[in-house]
C-alpha cells in the first residue's frame, strides 16, 4: 500500500497547529506519515506539536538548531520522508478529510503522472471557509508554462522518485520555494488536476503570503522564473531575448506577460481539451 508522507515545515505557527493536526488524524486515507520539521520557532510551536502528536509514531518531530529560512527547512522534511508521494501542508493550513485518498487514487490510476493537485479554499483567519480559489485549473503543461498567473498551489502531491530526478528545492530561497518545486516537478511529466477543494487555506496577517511579504516573494518568483528559464535552455520568448543574467523582476515578468492575454489563455484552454479526449 502506498505511504503518503505530509511535510510541515512550521515556524511560529504553533497556535494553530490543532486544526492541521485534526485534519490529519482524521484522513479517510490510513498509510501516511507526517514530517515536521520546526525552524526554531521563537513561540510556544514545539510544546505545542509534542503535546498533540505523543506517543503517535506516524509523527515525526525534527528541529533546526538555528533558524534557516523556509527552503532549507522543506529541503529538510523531504530529506526525512519515507513515502512513496509527497505534498506539503502549511502548519496553519487544514485537508479536507479525503484529501490524501482521492490525491493517491489518481496516481494509481494514471502511472505515468509526476504530480496532482487540487482546488483550494481560501479560510478566515479561523479556518472558516470562505469561497475556493478561482484561478485553480487544468493547466497545458510544457517547457513555456511558469504557473504566472497562478493557476494552482495547494493541494500539490508527487512522487519522491520524482523529485529525485530533480535537483530538489532550492535551500537558499526564503520565498517562491514552492513554485520553484512545481516547475522542477512538472519538467519531469503530467499534473492531473481534481476539480473539488481538499486544501483549507488560512488568510491570517501572520502568513508569509500576506502583503508585507509580497514584494519580497514576487522578486523571488522572477529569480525561479528565469532560473526554469536557464535549465530548460529557452533563449527566447515570444520573440525575446531571456537575459543570462537577472538583473530585476520586471524584465521577467514583461517577458511572459503574453500568457496573461485571452488569446494565450484559449489556446491553452484548447489544449487541454483535446488532450483530455
């Protein structure tokens, strides 16, 4: 039976932790195990995570000695995992019930899939929901798609073997870590998308996606941008030249601008259906 190994890498997320821990001892799915690796937090965080998964040998408690940042931390839970699929769930974020069991349905499935994901729905700072990510779809997956717009981010689950053949996450990005995975991920084969939120999304001023924290995480999305652009050897877009060297986030950005244009977006939306028959 296929392990599904869940990676929380936490930092100061301590007080919310219980409702991620109920969504996971509550999986209608029963092979899975958690990885946790805290980045030393400052709050109450590893109290809280040893009082609530004691004695529970599907949890697996970690800690950074020093604070490292969010990529070095991710790197470390994948380093920890023993599944045979993988996804990382936020501290202060939730499943739905049948997540881990209808993410690895699709794999078994359809074998040849490098990854799967989901709908998500965007939370109140209590979790409460509220309305599902509208951007979410079935993307066309090629050298060209960089996920900008975004269409998908959470729930998103692969194969280890997968990420293997990768060069894994980046451990110096503090920001855009998981977008820089999803292109690595997706260079290695087809995403299948399931049309039903199984990921609960939690909007609290304390979350690193919130507005303090975008301008940082937009110049880190251009950096993994342009590095996806450097590994998969593409010169030039839409005409242009992609730079050898970054030099500032607009440049990258003006050079898909292209795919945010309706006529990009149809052809893309046609793909995928004659694709799917």
């Amino acid at each position: 039976m296929t392990i599904f190994s869940i990676l929380i890498a936490n930092y100061n997320n301590g007080k919310y932790f219980k409702e991620c821990y109920d969504s996971l001892i509550s999986q209608t799915y029963k092979n899975w195990e958690v990885i946790i690796v805290d980045d030393a937090s400052t709050d109450n965080s590893v109290e809280i995570i040893q009082s609530l998964i004691q004695g529970d040998f599907r949890f697996k408690l970690y800690h950074n000695p020093i604070n490292k940042g969010c990529g070095f931390t991710k790197a470390a839970c994948m380093k920890y995992a023993n599944g045979d699929l993988c996804a990382y769930l936020d501290p202060d974020d939730a499943l739905y019930p049948e997540a881990l069991e209808k993410t690895t349905q699709e794999f078994v499935d359809r074998d040849d899939l490098a990854a799967v994901y989901s709908q998500m729905m965007l939370c109140d700072e209590n979790l409460t929901p509220e309305r599902i990510y509208a951007g979410t779809k079935q993307i066309y997956n090629n050298r060209h798609f960089f996920n900008c717009p975004i269409q998908f981010a959470h729930f998103f689950a692969f194969k280890k073997e997968t990420y293997l053949r990768t060069t894994g996450i980046n451990l110096n990005l503090k920001n855009a870590v998981d977008q820089d995975l999803y292109l690595k991920i997706l260079e290695q084969g087809e995403a299948k998308f399931i049309k039903e939120p199984l990921y609960l999304y939690r909007l609290h001023s304390d979350g690193i996606s919130q507005d303090k924290a975008k301008q940082s995480a937009k110049e880190s999305f251009a950096r993994v941008i342009h590095d996806t652009m450097k590994r998969r050897g593409i010169k030039t877009i839409n005409n242009q030249t992609v730079p050898e060297v970054f030099t500032n986030s607009q440049e990258i950005y003006n050079l898909i601008r292209y795919q945010t244009r309706k006529m990009h977006r149809l052809i893309s939306k046609i793909k995928v259906t004659l694709d799917n028959i």
